[in-house]
C-alpha cells in the first residue's frame, strides 16, 4: 500500500544538491517500485503536478508527473530538444510553500527518459507539461523556480 512521504521545504540542503543517476538494478527493486508508488500517491494528495525525488530527501533522478492519462515516473530524465521559443508563466512548488511566481521556460520539450518498466522512452512535451517536466528536472539539479523567477509573491496564510 503506497505511502505519504514528506515533502521537504526551502532551505533544506537535500534541495540543493544534484542527484544520482538510477541503476538498472535499482529500477528492478521493490524498494524502487514502492517509492515510486509512493511519490506517486504523495503528490496527488498534495495537489501537486509533479514531483521529483529531492523533495521527499532522496538525491536520486526520478521525478512523477501527472499527464491527461494519469501519473507516469520519469527517470533519469534528460531533455533531449528544446524549442527556441520560450514563455513566462506563473509557478508554484511544494517544497516553496505559499510562494509564486513567473518562470520563462521552453514552450515545447523532448525528454528521454526510462519507465518504470525499464524501457527508454521519450516524451514530446509542450505547455503546462513541458513547463512541469523542466520544473521538475531542475529539482534534480538542485535548482527552484525560485532561482528563477519574477515577480514572486507570497500568500499569506
């Protein structure tokens, strides 16, 4: 049964640091698939879009996405191509609680990637999904959208 994992918050140091590639005996664990599930279950009851593995305290390349046909897990995730157009959008995250803000990132994205199946895939992503894949593959190197952003506003609660 997955499990909800805490979400570490700005400044823990785990945040900043750059994360380990995946192993593909790692990949063919039950403790791999469990936190995979758990991550998974962790940002939909947050009411998150994504979600990478510094932010539950693992330096580790996987990240989860919500995409219109439900979660998927992303590792070693690599954005192969970018568009040369770029736009600004606002962007929150759950390791910088109350906080938003406007990010200029790619409009659209290639992203290699292995599944949870170990099969190498790639995602062709544009908008809001491009926009979450490139939020999320910054958390592997340690970067928040905060780094960033402009115009960063803070909701007081």
């Amino acid at each position: 049964m997955p499990k909800l994992l805490k979400i570490f918050i700005n400044p823990d140091p785990v945040l900043r640091k750059k994360s380990e590639k995946i192993t593909l005996d790692y990949i063919k664990s039950k403790a791999f698939s469990n936190l995979a599930a758990d991550m998974t279950l962790t940002m939909e009851k947050k009411d998150g879009v994504g979600l990478a593995a510094p932010q539950i305290g693992k330096n580790i390349r996987l990240i989860v996405v919500n995409t219109k046909n439900g979660p998927i897990s992303l590792i070693n995730p690599k954005i192969t191509k970018k568009s040369l157009l770029k736009e600004w959008g606002e962007e929150g995250c759950l390791s910088v609680p109350n906080a938003y803000g406007e990010v200029k990132r790619h409009k659209k994205i290639s992203c290699e990637y292995i599944d949870i199946n170990k099969n190498k895939k790639t995602i062709e992503a544009q908008g809001l999904m491009a926009r979450i894949i490139q939020h999320e593959i910054n958390h592997l190197d340690g970067i928040l959208f905060i780094d960033k952003a402009r115009n960063i506003k803070e909701i007081k609660l």
